[in-house]
C-alpha cells in the first residue's frame, strides 16, 4: 500500500512565504537597475564614421557648420545638417587654429563621470551576492526534516496523518495473532495511566519479523490508526549517508520530533539497512552505520526517558540485527507475521474483493485452497491481475474463471503464446512433461497435480504444478524422496521414448532443484544414514554483508562422503523414476498423447484419462486416442491427493 506523505512535521516552512517573495523580486528589480545603469538608455546616435583627414578637408572646405571636441573622440554636423564622428590625432595642437580659420563653431568636453552610488553598487554586488548565497543556505539548514538543501543531518521521517487515509485493524485480516499481541500497545496509546498506576512499563519498542509482503507496514499503520495518534514513518537506509556522522544526526533529530508530538508511533522499516551486526566491516567502512546504531540504542534506552514513544521496526532478516538492538529495554517483544494459512488467506481475500464486483461463482475459499504459501500483497495482486483480465475480457463481473486464469499466470507465468514450436519439441515436451505427472501420480507421498500443461509459460516450455492439500509447516523424508524422484521423472521419459543420445536440455532446472534438495538433506537435514543426524553446511551473510554465502564445516574426507550421498540420493531417485515409467509406460504414452491433444489438463482430468482411458472435454468434440492401462497399473485412488499445490515442479 503506498500512501501519500506530508511535510516533515509542520515545521519546516521556516518563514513567511510573502515575504520570501517579496525579497526576490526586490533582487531581481536591483539587478535590473543596475544593469540599465550601466549600459544606459537608448543614446542619440553619433553620426557617420568618418577618417579624420577627410573631417580636415571638410574643414578647410567650410562645410562643417559646428564640432565637439571630447579627448577621444570629435563629433560634429555638416552645414546639410549631416552628423559625423571621427577619431582625432594625438599632438594635432593646430585644428583649434583651423576650426577658427574656417568659421566653425566647436566646443570642448570631458570624459563620461559615473555615478558614485552606481560605482559602490557595481562594486559591492560580488559581496551581496555572496551574502545571499549563505543566507539562502543557512534558511535551508534551518528548514525541518532534512528537506533543504544544506539539511544533511535533518531526519527525512514523515509524519502521516488521517487526510492519507485511517487504517485499522479491520484493515488487517489473516495475521490475528500479531494483531492481538499487538492490541497492549494500543491500549497504552489510549490510556497510559491504565498501566502506569500498577507499575507496568509498556515495551519500548516492537520488532515486525516475516517475509516480505505479509503486511507487516501495514499492521503498524494500523496500530496508529486505531490509537489515533500521530505516525512518522522512515526507511532504515533514509539514516546512511556518505558524510559520517548524518545518521547518528538524524535519529537524534528524528526523536526530537517525536517528543514534540508524543505519545506517537515511529516506525522503521527494513531496520536491518542500519541495524546490522557491528564490527563485520574493515578499518572504517561502516563507521557510518555503526555509529547511527550507536546513536538509537542510546534514544532507545540511554539516560534520558522518552516517555510516550514506541519503536516498532520491521524486517525480514532478523538473524543480522544486532543482540544490542534486540536487549529488553529496545525491542522488547518480537512479533511474527507469518505467511497466511487458509483460513487467513481466505479473510484476506474477503477484504480484497470488496474492491471487485464478483461474479456470484466466485468462491475465496476455493481460491484460498489452491495458493498455498501466498503472502497478502501475493493475493492482493492475484485479485488485481484477475480484475485486469476481465477488463480485457470485456466482462462487467469477475468470475471465478477469471481468478484461476490469475492464479495460473502469477504462478506458472504468461503463456508464451507467440513462441512457435516444432512439432517434434512438442512430442518432446509432452512426454517430459507426462513422465513428472505419471511419477508424481504413483509416488504415494507426493503431492497431487494441479494442472499439467506443455504450452510455454514464463522461461518454461511446460510445466507439471503440484498443490498440497494443506498447508504445510514441515516436510518429512518420504515426501522429500517423493520429490526427488518426481524432478527426475521428465529426464527419464526422455531416455525411455527417445533414447540416451536424443535427451534433451529440458531437465536443467529439474536437476539442480533434485541436486539442492540432496545436498539440504544431507548437510542440514541429517537424513543421511552414513552421515548421521549432523550439520555440515550453515548459511551465512557474505563478506562485508554481500548476500548469502555457505559454509562448510567438514573435513577433505567428509566432503568427499558428502558428495557421493548426494549423489547416490539422485541416482536412487532415478532409478526409482525409472522403475515406474517403464511399469506404465502405456499410461506414459496415454497422457503424452492427451496433452499433443488438449495442450493443458488439470488434476482432476488426467486422474479421469489415467483410470478411464479417455477424457470427455466440452470444447473440443473429441477425446484422446483410448489406451487401456495394461496389468499392473493399477491407478492410485485420488480421493483427496487431486487438485492441490506446490510451487512448479519441472521444466
């Protein structure tokens, strides 16, 4: 949700605008005055240039009627009332006497004298100038909330109001349990007396942990919304900045603010930009940062009381904050917004659709079921793009074929609608694709089929997505090995209907997802029978805070070890692959065969194609060829296994 945000706090206008106004168009009418003084107006024009020889002969010929003579320069108008002007001749002691002679009337003049005040005025601009110059930024350094120009330790903390739009808790749906542990703070807001005349000493500060897009931005705003109390909001990287010492300034400046407005909220989002770990970085490079950590622990919890003032911080990366940042007395209580279960997938849902005229066969949730591990700006947007389909769809209502279409597009990608396939890469495709369905249909602990399709989506040329029927929390061995051997199941199709020399590229994905999952279950998982239930590889933050990085704590022999169960966790999951392929290769060729028909099947249709042989599709007059499974393939009852979701699985 992105709000509209006011001036810092109401008091960095620093001044009365008419008057601002008023001195610079006094300035600009100056300078004009100025330079009108110095070019002058509009001057009578001299008259022809002429040599001064020729000026002699008209001389000595009597048609000058009259002449000025100034030190540089002689003016003067013939007797057919012609003006000229000409340059005269330095030592030239005689013209007076010839002037005379001739009859001519001439005068004598001084040099141009320039007007004191103009001189003073020309001479002190530079310093004026200058003078305006500081003025204009010491005005600015006085500005509040760091906007001007010279502000540099000026908090950029905003404070957001009801005119951007009141918040509640009705607001937030699918996170009860952060939101009830949250509700204290709000009584505190409300009625601090109902706590302090029992003793109690409400929590300082509240750190938001979960992954992005759970609403944790929005849970603040709501507990300030509730409270009806004033919200300053900032980023953590609005603290950093290349001149050492700004952001220990501006948390400083940051809660003067909030003292002049308290009892308020401040919020911090993405904390850990400045809350990091201290000491990771080399000789000074993070002198910035640590010292504007230093400079909030100390507002938080130093010797002056900030009576009224609640912290709450959000991020996603709890595991490099600082233990000082995280001490009782700073951020006292962690609270975890998870990602939604189904149920509060389903209320967010509710709240988002309000938004959206609904179809009546719109039913959340159904949609809830079928997105598994979706945060709430997931299915604000899933509501978002199937709203935008049906405006391209020329529909006044959201159906609910809209909001699968949605689904399958924020999931699965854009179908590639425009990419031209060989009939072959086709052929190819759909067994691939049909040898990750017939795995997953007879691996018991694997989680049943959503949608199998072989049209191109995102960088995909087709995709087998699985959904669990329930949330789930943990994975156990069984179906991790079930997933093992479904990722191995295109590969193997292709060796089986293809053969080893015409295997095809299409497995990339597959295998470095089966080989992460192998190396996860060995080094982390302790689900190594060699190895034992011991940890070999952590995950860490790279150098200098650079990303992630893995660290392996084994000897030379042990990695070695590590390696080959890795590998024999593969191999095994492709033999495994193999071993049911080649059990129901005729169910291979069935369900390869339906999806050169149909392009896209669902789990419910190809569990009907895998138990009946043919499929009864409504758009399209004719099923599949019918191929009857042959002894021993026996299809895996359903029952609830169909129709559920996994991230996709296959390429």
């Amino acid at each position: 949700m992105s709000d509209n945000q006011e001036p810092e706090n109401g008091n960095g206008g620093g001044g009365n605008p008419w008057m601002k106004s008023l001195m610079i168009w006094g300035g600009i009418f100056i300078a004009l005055l100025l330079a009108v003084s110095m070019f002058g107006g509009p001057r009578e024009a001299p008259g022809t240039a002429i040599l001064y020889s020729d000026f002699k002969e008209k001389v000595a010929e009597g048609s000058v009627s009259e002449v000025t003579i100034a030190p540089d320069r002689i003016s003067g108008v013939l007797k057919n009332d012609e003006r000229f002007t000409t340059t005269p001749v330095p030592g030239d002691v005689n013209l007076t006497q010839q002037l005379e002679t001739a009859g001519v009337q001439y005068t004598g003049t001084q040099p141009e004298q320039m007007n004191v005040l103009l001189v003073v005025l020309i001479q002190a601009l530079p310093f004026l100038l200058i003078l305006g110059i500081a003025f204009f930024a010491l005005r600015q350094v006085q500005k509040g909330g760091g906007s001007g120009a010279m502000g540099f330790g000026k908090s950029k903390a905003k404070l957001l109001t009801e005119k951007q739009g009141r918040v509640t808790f009705d607001d937030v749906a699918g996170i009860d349990e952060a939101r009830e542990e949250l509700q204290e703070i709000v009584e505190f807001l409300k009625d601090p007396s109902r706590f302090s005349k029992l003793g109690g000493q409400i929590p300082k500060g509240a750190l938001l942990v979960g992954s992005p897009g759970t609403g944790k931005t929005l849970l603040a705003r709501a507990i300030a919304g509730e409270a009806r109390v004033p919200f300053f909001t900032i980023s953590g990287s609005d603290f950093v900045e290349m001149f050492v010492g700004v952001g220990a300034s501006r948390v400083r400046d940051m809660f003067e603010q909030a003292k002049k407005n308290a009892p308020c909220i401040v919020f911090i989002d993405e904390i850990d930009a400045v809350g990091r770990h201290r000491g990771n970085g080399i000789g000074n490079s993070n002198d910035e940062r640590e010292q504007t950590l230093n400079q909030l622990l100390v507002e938080m919890d130093g010797f002056e009381a900030n009576e009224g003032i609640i912290i709450i911080a959000a991020t996603n990366r709890p595991d490099v904050l600082d233990p000082a940042l995280l001490r009782p007395g700073r951020f006292d209580r962690q609270v975890v917004v998870p990602i939604p279960d189904i149920d509060g997938r389903e209320k967010i849902l509710a709240v988002h659709m309000k938004k959206v005229p609904l179809a009546p066969d719109v039913n959340p949730r159904t949609i809830a079921r079928g997105t598994p591990g979706f945060s709430g700006a997931d299915l604000a947007n899933l509501v978002n793009e199937a709203a935008l389909l049906a405006a391209r769809r020329n529909k006044r209502l959201v159906a609910m074929q809209e909001f699968e279409d949605a689904k399958d597009k924020v999931m699965m990608g854009s179908e590639r609608k425009s990419m031209v396939m060989t009939e072959d890469e086709k052929k190819m495709t759909a067994y691939h694709e049909a040898g990750h369905a017939i795995v997953a249909v007879h691996e018991e602990a694997s989680d049943p089929i959503h949608k199998a399709t072989i049209i191109p989506r995102g960088r995909a040329l087709g995709m087998v997505m699985r959904l669990p029927e329930r949330d789930n929390y943990s994975y156990h061995r069984d179906k991790m090995h079930a997933n093992l051997s479904v990722s191995m199941g295109g590969r193997v199709a292709e060796e089986i209907i293809f053969g080893h020399d015409k295997v095809s590229s299409g497995a990339s994905s597959d295998i470095q997802y089966a080989t992460d999952l192998a190396r996860n279950m060995v080094t982390k998982w302790g689900m190594s029978e060699k190895l034992g239930p011991l940890q070999y590889e952590q995950s860490q933050e790279g150098y200098l805070g650079m990303g992630q990085t893995t660290r392996t704590f084994a000897g030379a022999d042990t990695n070695k070890l590590i390696d080959q169960e890795i590998k024999d966790l593969v191999e095994g999951a492709h033999k495994r692959a193999t071993d049911l392929l080649t059990q129901h290769e005729d169910q291979l060729h069935l369900l390869a065969q339906a999806m050169l028909e149909y392009e896209t099947l669902t789990g419910d249709e190809i569990r009907i194609l895998l138990e009946n042989g043919k499929i009864d599709r409504p758009d399209l007059p004719s099923g599949p060829v019918t191929v009857k499974p042959s002894q021993g393939s026996s299809i895996p009852k359903a029952g609830k296994r169909f129709g559920g979701g996994e991230a996709p699985q296959g390429a």
